[in-house]
C-alpha cells in the first residue's frame, strides 16, 4: 500500500492552521462513517498514518486530504468551511483526543451551517437587549424569512438556533401563517414550518415577557399541522399546551396574538372529529374578538363545518356573509377562490345546478389565475359533479376520468380515491352495474395504497363484495368517501 511523506501545508494553500487539520481529519471520518482501516484503504492510505493525522502526531499534505474528503463523498473545501464554521462556534480545535464528544458534536452543527454561518451570527445581532420590545413587522419577518428560504428545513432549524436576531415573534407569527396556508396542500411543508416557528419563538430572550405566549401560540399551528397530518390525538395534544402558555382572554398580547385566529385553528380539529356544535360554539367565540381583517376566514371555516354538519343552507348564509370583506379585497386571492369554490359547492347540494352554474365561469377564472395544480383539479371535480346534476353524465364522467387520472400521477391518492368515487356515484345513481364493477377493480391499487384503517378498510370491503355483487348503494359509495375524506384536504379548507 503507498504510503506518503507527511509533511505542513504550504501557507498559501491552507485555510487551516496546522492544530485544525487533525480535526478535518476525525470530521471527515466521521463523515465516512468507516473504521480508520477501511476509510484508510478507500483512500489508499495507510491506516497507521492516518490514525497519526488524526491525532496530530502527523499533519497529511493536501494530496492526502482531497483523497480522504472524496473517500466521504465531499470536497476538501466543504471540510476546511466546516472547520472554520466550527472555530466560529468557539470549537476547540486543538484537543488531540479523537472521541472528544463536544468537539465533534460542534463539527457535526457547524457542518449543515457552513458556509452561511459567520455572517448569520454576526456581533450585531446579539446587541438588542432580550427585554427591549421588537420593532420588526411583518415586512421585516418576510425579510428574515427570506434569509432561511435557500436552505432545507433541518438546517433552517439550526440557523435559527445560532442567530439571536431571529428569535423574534413578529418572525415565529409569520410562519405560523405561513404553516397554515401550506396546510391545504401539503401536511408535510405545514407540520416543518410550525415546528420552525416554535423554533423561533423558543429563541425569543427569556427576559421578554411575550415568549412563553409566542410559544403557545406556536403550538396550536403545531396543532393545526398534526390534524392535516391525520394526528388527531398529536393535535389536540398540541392545542391543549398552546392554551397552558397562552394568556386567556389573549391579555396584553390580544393585539399582537390573535386569540381568535387559535379558536379557528381549533375547531377545525373539532371538526374533524365530528364534534360539529364544539366547532361552531369556538368559531362563534372567535367572531366576537377576532381582529376583523380575519373575519371572513372564520365564516369560510363556518361554512365548511355547517356544510360538513349537513346543513348547506347554513353554509351558504355565512359565505354571503363573508362576501363584502372578501369583494373588499380582504385575504386577497385565495379569499376569493375559497369564498366561490364553497358556494357553488353549497348551491350544489341545495339542488340548485344552474345557479351554481352561473358561479362556474369566474371560479374557473380566478383558479386558472392563481397557477396552483392541485386547486385546478379540485376546481375541474366540483364542476364536472355540477354537469353531472345538470344532466350531461357523459361529460361529467369524461372529466372526473381525467381529474382522477391527474391525482393518481402527482400522487395524491386519497384525493385520486375521492373523484373515483364521484364516478361510482353517477354510475350507480344511473344502474350502470357493469361499469361500476369495472371502476372500482380498476382503482384497487389507488385503494390499497391508502393504508387505510379500521373503519375506512370495512367501508372499503363492504363496498367492493356489493359491487361485485352487483348491489351498491348510493349511501355506501358516499360512506366510503366520507371515511376517506377524514384523512384528506382540500381547496374548501380555510384553515
């Protein structure tokens, strides 16, 4: 096996001082994952001299480094920026023993902030005193935020967790509401940005006396993402430490946290667990502190849980009475979409086909604006069930075909599972038997990949032996969707 001639790395060469490179070569270890024998091997390098760099017995030249940091998979400049990172986070590099945890563990940090973190912990942002009230808005928030946008969400955490200046509530109120708009379309995104914001508001100054209710606010989005991640007992968990923190009655921050905007968040989860009297007494409560310019989400979210509680004319009421806020320009587009897409659905099941029909054109309009893929479909699956009432079944049929065809490909299967659904209802509403049969054996895998659970698999099982049988119903293809719908979001969620 070739050995090398140790030697120091000319000064020219080098962003390291010679006590800091027996560091890179533990980081770039630890980085391999490997035993020194087998890291030592992959690099063509004996094993014995590399257990000498990394003690610093020996200092490797650079021909030997670039080999050990491509052995890793990484480049030796992303190692010397991981160092000097380190050196910023007040890691020792001079400690010669190859376990020693804290060392390595400031590595491992500095590693996922690197290059970014000298400037993101800068003196400046230490200097406001932690009882001085913030003078940032939302504009400023937005600009912090776009500082984090470049990088992914764990190393977005980290960053947080290093710069005092963005443990700022102005910043943890932003992404909240950032949270809960990404919450119609991705549980995922909506559950990483309620945990950030947490993250935010744990760093506000222990001496400011807004940080404990900035932390329970966070928790009740924190919440709110666990119930359209389908963790009903997560969220209520959540939403139940958000009120311990937060002051009842919103106290002194009633005009800087919206106690209303948590009642709203909550009772959606109430919603979701069929408690529609517990969501609608909240929603109620909220109207009547909430800070107006929310006020039409809170009747959007009205309609949605009368709608849901089975009384559409309700619904439609508070929708008309949302309409002059939203008309105003308040919530701005996505207001707009919300607001038209619950009342054509509303007038949809009042029997009323042709006036949501007249409703249709500037719905169409004002998704196809907005660009979102996903309100596109849902917008095209309410139109065609519209056509369907209407009468023209073949033309409804051809467009859920396509819309659950366009679900099935991103894949949102449980939405995919929905549309079918829509199909099996006109077919089995028209006694085409022979076609129900023949959809629902061709949607088996969009069915079997939902994981469904107890109740949704007996809805299912039952549902498929009638098919085949040739006797399902209208209530049970409704049931089944019904029990597939826990679990899923849409365009008519305000929350």
């Amino acid at each position: 096996m070739r050995k090398s001639k140790a030697k120091k790395l000319p000064a020219t060469d080098a962003k390291l001082i010679p006590e800091e490179i027996a560091l890179a070569v533990r980081l770039i270890q630890a980085f391999a994952n490997l035993k020194q024998g087998p890291l030592g091997r992959r690099a063509l390098i004996d094993p014995s001299a590399l257990s000498r760099y990394s003690n610093g017995v020996d200092t490797p030249c650079r021909d030997i480094l670039e080999r050990l940091a491509g052995a890793a998979g990484k480049s030796l400049s992303f190692i010397e920026n991981i160092v000097v990172s380190a050196r910023a986070l007040g890691a020792s590099p001079v400690s010669r023993s190859a376990d020693h945890l804290a060392e390595e563990a400031a590595c491992r940090v500095a590693a996922l902030l690197a290059p970014p973190l000298a400037a993101l912990t800068s003196p400046e942002s230490w200097l406001a005193s932690p009882t001085a009230p913030s003078a940032l808005d939302w504009a400023e928030a937005e600009a912090l935020w776009q500082r984090l946008v470049p990088y992914p969400h764990e190393e977005r955490r980290l960053i947080v967790g290093h710069g005092r200046s963005f443990g700022n509530w102005a910043l943890a109120e932003f992404l909240c509401e950032a949270s809960a708009d990404a919450a119609a379309k991705s549980a995922a995104t909506a559950t990483e940005l309620a945990a950030l914001a947490l993250c935010v508001a744990e760093r506000v100054p222990g001496g400011d006396p807004r940080r404990l209710p900035v932390v329970g606010y966070c928790h009740g989005f924190v919440g709110n993402a666990r119930r359209v991640a389908n963790d009903l007992p997560g969220s209520a968990a959540a939403f139940a430490l958000a009120w311990a923190l937060f002051p009842a009655g919103g106290g002194e921050y009633a005009g800087l946290l919206d106690e209303a905007r948590l009642l709203d968040l909550e009772s959606s989860l109430d919603r979701d667990h069929g408690c529609h009297r517990e969501a609608l007494s909240k929603l109620d409560r909220a109207m009547k502190i909430c800070n107006p310019s929310i006020r039409w989400r809170l009747l959007v979210n009205k309609a949605v849980t009368l709608e849901q509680s089975g009384d559409p004319a309700g619904a439609l009421a508070a929708l008309v009475e949302a309409r002059p806020a939203v008309e105003r320009g308040e919530g701005g587009p996505r207001a707009r979409r919300l607001l038209q897409f619950n009342m054509v659905k509303n007038l949809h099941h009042l029997g009323q086909p042709l006036e949501a029909e007249a409703l249709l054109p500037e719905l169409r309009r004002l998704v196809a604006d907005s660009g979102d893929d996903l309100d596109i479909l849902r917008t095209r699956a309410l139109c065609a069930q519209v056509l369907a009432s209407l009468g023209r079944r073949a033309e409804a049929l051809a467009e859920l075909a396509a819309v659950r065809q366009g679900f099935a490909e991103i894949p949102l299967p449980a939405d995919a599972a929905i549309i079918g659904l829509h199909e099996a209802e006109i077919l089995v509403l028209a006694a085409e038997t022979g076609k129900v049969r023949r959809l629902v054996r061709a949607m088996a895998p969009i069915f079997e990949s939902l994981g469904l659970r107890r109740e949704g698999l007996a809805s299912y099982r039952l549902f498929v032996a009638t098919v085949e049988q040739e006797a399902a119903t209208v209530a049970m293809v409704r049931d089944l969707a019904a029990a597939i719908k826990r679990g899923a979001r849409g365009l008519g969620d305000a929350s």
